[in-house]
C-alpha cells in the first residue's frame, strides 16, 4: 500500500469530489451530519467522561461517514446506518487510533496550560497599570503556547486523517494507518496546505449567513477526506465493481 503525491491544484478536486458525493443525496448526508453533532452536543452532558469517550469513538464514527461515501461513489444508497457501520468491522483498531488521538490531544493541551495556563488567571484579576503589563506578557505566552499546541496538533491531524480509511478499506493496522497517514500527508504537504485555505475561506463564507451555509459545507469537507484518499491511494480507492458494499456485509 503506498502513497503517491499530486498536484497542489488537486486540493480544489477534492472539494468538489465531496460535492459530487454529497449532491447525490443530499439530505441524508445533512441528516448524518446532524445526528453526529447531536451525539457530540449529547457527549457533553456527562461531565468529563462524555466527551473523551465521543474523542475515543469518534474514527469509528468518521470511518462510518467514509464507508457511506465509497457506497455512494459505488452507485449505492446512503443510508442512516453508515454513521455507525465503522462499528461493524476493525472497530477495534478505530477505538485504537481514537485512543492515540484522544491522548496526543491531551498532551497538547496540558503542555498549552504548562506554557501560558499557569500565569493568565492570576493576572487578568489585577487591574493595576503594573499589572497591566504582566497581563501584555501573560497574552503575549499564551500566544506562543497556542503557536507550540499548533505546531505539535498538525502532526497529530496528519496520523489520523486518513488512519480510519486505511483499516477500514485495507485492514491496515493502527500503527501502520497512522504512519501511512503522516506519510501521504507530509508527501503532499503543499497540497494540503492549499486544502486548508480553501477550507479557511469556504467557512468563511458559509459563516456569513448565520452560519447556515455550514449545514452543507460540514457534510462536504467530511466527503472531500474520502475524495482526497481516492486521489492519493488511488489504487485502493476505486469503487467496487458491483455487487454491494463488502464493508456492509
């Protein structure tokens, strides 16, 4: 299994390849979408525990969402089930690479508080022009500890973009996913980037109108990672010839 790199100019096909997946069913994919935001808001109403554990899942669901993509691309329906269809084969795996993502997330955010947490709080209660100063140099760290939680969170995004695709369409296993996944990634590195503004941008936009437009971006960008495997693993990412979705099964 290996990757291959592309054009820079690919970044804006993989955006309207998600379009093209989602314009075939449109409110199934909006309704996915929400169900998934709704779990997600739900995850909150159990202190802690909640949102690790949506952390934890949260491959089982996406690879859900990308094997719903591949049946759509295959000439299948989308149906409600694909949102949770990850938990039909390598759930297990996925679990594992949401573990590995739910503690580098950890990490990052603790060394983000190590960094600047330590010295906001007791500084914005002061008021003095003094303290007044020592605030500019407590915001002056947090940014630098944002600017250092970033720098260590795009690495931890490249290990798991495409980890739940590889093992749920090539059985890869977690650790080699993940290293597959870092690979494609930093191969087509200017490619991403420009992926990212046109993401920057498109939300923008779609955040105009109440954020309203972001019902039909959010279903788009999640089919645009399955366009985006397709045209970097595209030996493994061609549609099945007929006969159903195996991953179904």
């Amino acid at each position: 299994m290996k990757a291959q790199v592309v054009d820079a100019g690919k970044s804006w096909q993989w955006i309207v390849g998600g379009f093209e997946v989602f314009r075939k069913y449109p409110l199934m994919w909006i309704a996915l979408t929400i169900v998934l935001v709704v779990i997600w808001m739900v995850s909150f109403a159990i202190p802690i525990l909640g949102p690790l554990l949506f952390n934890l899942l949260s491959p089982v669901f996406f690879a859900g969402l990308m094997i719903g993509c591949k049946a759509v691309d295959g000439g299948e329906p989308l149906e409600l089930s694909h949102l949770f269809a990850g938990f039909q084969k390598n759930a297990t795996a996925l679990v594992t690479i949401g573990g590995f993502y739910l503690v580098g997330t950890i990490v990052i955010v603790g060394i983000i508080f190590m960094t600047a947490g330590s010295t906001m709080l007791p500084t914005v209660m002061q008021k003095s022009p003094a303290d007044l100063e020592m605030l500019a140099g407590a915001l002056r760290s947090m940014a630098l500890a944002l600017l250092i939680g970033f720098a260590l969170y795009v690495p931890l995004i490249m290990l798991i973009w495409f980890a739940p695709l590889l093992v749920v369409f090539d059985n890869l296993k977690p650790s080699e996913a993940m290293k597959l996944s870092f690979s494609a990634c930093l191969m087509n590195w200017l490619a991403f980037l420009v992926y990212g503004a046109i993401v920057l941008v498109l939300w923008f936009i779609a955040s105009i109108p109440l954020f309203l437009g972001l019902v039909v971006l959010l279903p788009v960008l999640i089919c645009s990672v399955y366009a985006s495997y397709k045209d970097i693993f595209s030996a493994a990412g061609a549609a099945p010839a007929g006969g159903g979705n195996p991953f179904l099964r």
